[in-house]
C-alpha cells in the first residue's frame, strides 16, 4: 500500500510540474511516465486518463487550501470588514507558496494557466465552491452596499488578481525594467490586498449611487 501511495505521489507531482511549465495539451502521458520514473501502464492504472491525471491534480492541493481558508473564516469575527475577508481569502494560499514548496509554486503557475479557461471553469468551480461561497457571503455581509451582482463580478476580478500574483511571471520585471520582482510574493501580496479592497470600496460606492438613482426616479 505504501509503495502505491508513493508511486501515485510521484505521478502527481511529475505531471503537475509538467502542466505548469508547458501546458495540458502539450504534455503527454509518455512524459509524466518519463518523469515520474514509472512505466505508462501504471499512470493509466491509477488515473485512467490525463483529464483524470488532471482533476487528481488540481484536487490534491485544493483541499489543503480550502481547509486553511475554513480555519481562516472560522477565526473571523461575527462581522468583518472588507479588508479582513479578503485576506483570509488570499493569506492561506500567499503562505503555502512561500513555506510548501516548489509543488505549490507549480500549482500557482497551473491555476493561473487554467484557472479562467473555459474548459476548465467547471473543474475549477467544482473544487473551490466552498470557499468561494464563504468569501462571496463575507463580503456581501461586509458591506450591504453591494450588489450580488457587483459581489460576483469583484470575486471573479479578485481570482484574476490571485492567479496573475502567484503565476510568479516576469510581467512586473519587464514594465519595470528589472526595478521589481513578481517572485517576492510577499511584497506582491502588500499591494494587491489595498488594490483589491480599493476596487471593492469602489464597486460599493458606485451601486449606492445607481441605487440613489433608481430611488430618486420612483419618487
């Protein structure tokens, strides 16, 4: 059994760090068999498929992450602002990047990769529907302004922000001229929760106003 669980390890660990530095379409059984030092039949053997491979994958570390989240919301006050719910949306995945290793930097990369492709988006919902319904009722609760509408679109902004933070590309290095790094995910992580919580202060203030404006043409 434990020779199994090990080999399965392998496997995972192989194929992920493959996905993330080409991509699914790309990487083949053959290489993920290559890689994880294990013959082809026993990849098939215990994931039938590379969609299966796949989904194994993106499974694996989604349910480390949604279990720190659920902590994170657990320790939240009866009614936080907007500032705290977003970071305790964001901070559990910040610090399984910086302390998990290079498998959850691969993980990064993979998410941002897939993570709004619309082949995926079922997968990806599928897996992190917990947490996104916590985070999307806390920040309705953290300000009344907001529409669902509004709360669903500033999520889905948010996740964009989140994949593009810890995709750890050159983006920033090159706009920069080589003045900053998007691999200090820390520093990244110190601007993009004002940024976040700016854009839904924002959000909040511009449906008050539609909504003054909806009340004053009834009256």
């Amino acid at each position: 059994m434990r020779g199994s669980e090990n080999t399965r390890t392998a496997i995972l660990d192989a194929a992920e760090n493959l996905f993330a530095a080409a991509s699914f379409d790309i990487v083949s059984m053959r290489d993920v068999a290559a890689k994880a030092r294990v013959p082809l039949g026993l990849i098939n053997y215990h994931f039938e498929s590379k969609e299966k491979l796949f989904e194994a994958i993106i499974a694996r570390r989604s349910d480390e992450l949604n279990a720190r989240r659920r902590e994170a919301f657990a320790r939240l006050k009866s009614k936080p602002d907007l500032r705290q719910v977003i970071d305790v949306f964001l901070r559990p995945h910040l610090e399984l990047m910086l302390e998990g290793g290079a498998g959850w930097r691969s993980y990064g990369r993979l998410l941002a990769q897939t993570g709004q492709q619309q082949r995926w988006a079922r997968l990806i919902t599928k897996h992190f529907k917990e947490t996104q319904d916590l985070v999307i009722g806390a920040i309705e609760q953290a300000d009344p302004r907001l529409t669902k509408e509004a709360v669903a679109r500033g999520y889905t902004h948010m996740v964009s922000v989140m994949f593009g933070m810890f995709a750890v590309n050159d983006l920033l290095a090159v706009i920069s001229r080589r003045a900053h790094s998007s691999r200090d995910l820390e520093r990244a992580y110190d601007y993009a929760l004002p940024f976040l919580v700016g854009a839904f202060e924002g959000l909040a203030a511009a449906c008050a106003q539609e909504t003054g404006r909806k009340e004053a043409s009834r009256a």
